[in-house]
C-alpha cells in the first residue's frame, strides 16, 4: 500500500480522521497477514514508510506507524504519507551451544 492520507476533513475532527487512518492500516496489515505464504517462507515481513510525502518517508516497524502519524499531525501537516510493503520473511536459527560461566548474569 502507497497511499497519501488527508489529516484534516472539514466535517470531521482531526482526532477522528488520525483513527479513520489508523483502522485502515491495521486492516491491511491483518488482511496481508492472511495471504497464503510463498514456499520457504515462515511469516510475512513489512517495510514501512511514513513522512509527510513520499520522498521524506523514513523507514519505520508497524507498531511505529501510529506514533509516526500523530507526530506529523501535530505538527500540522495537511497530510501523510504511508507505504506498506508485505515481503516474505525467514526465521533466522539461533545458535544452541554449551552453557557458559560468562553467560549468567
């Protein structure tokens, strides 16, 4: 998802519009997240962008986003901008070895 968000609506307080913003995220994400994976992979990763345009995005985690866009908000912005792309991802094997003294804490 590429998309430019309106922070204010003129029949809607700018808290409701930030929610509206919200939900609409987090249904992506939930419905990406349903998608069938691809061979090999384990689970679905996302690289996320937001900034007030696409080229001022920074690169941020989904839990992020929210705080993201209430930060841009504040600082009245007319909008934001949010990419969201789903990629497979791998789980990555921890190394099992013996226990150490230097390992207690």
């Amino acid at each position: 998802m590429k998309k430019t968000f309106p922070l204010h609506l003129p029949d809607k307080k700018d808290a409701r519009v930030i929610e509206s913003i919200q939900v609409t995220i987090n249904k992506y994400v939930k419905r990406e997240r349903r998608k069938t994976l691809p061979e090999g992979a384990d689970f679905w990763e996302f690289q996320c962008k937001v900034g007030t345009n696409p080229d001022a995005a920074v690169g941020r985690k989904v839990a992020e986003i929210a705080k993201a866009i209430e930060a841009i908000a504040q600082a009245e912005h007319p909008e934001v901008y949010v990419e969201i792309l789903a990629v497979p991802g791998h789980r990555v094997k921890r190394a099992t070895g013996e226990f150490s003294e230097s390992d207690e804490s």
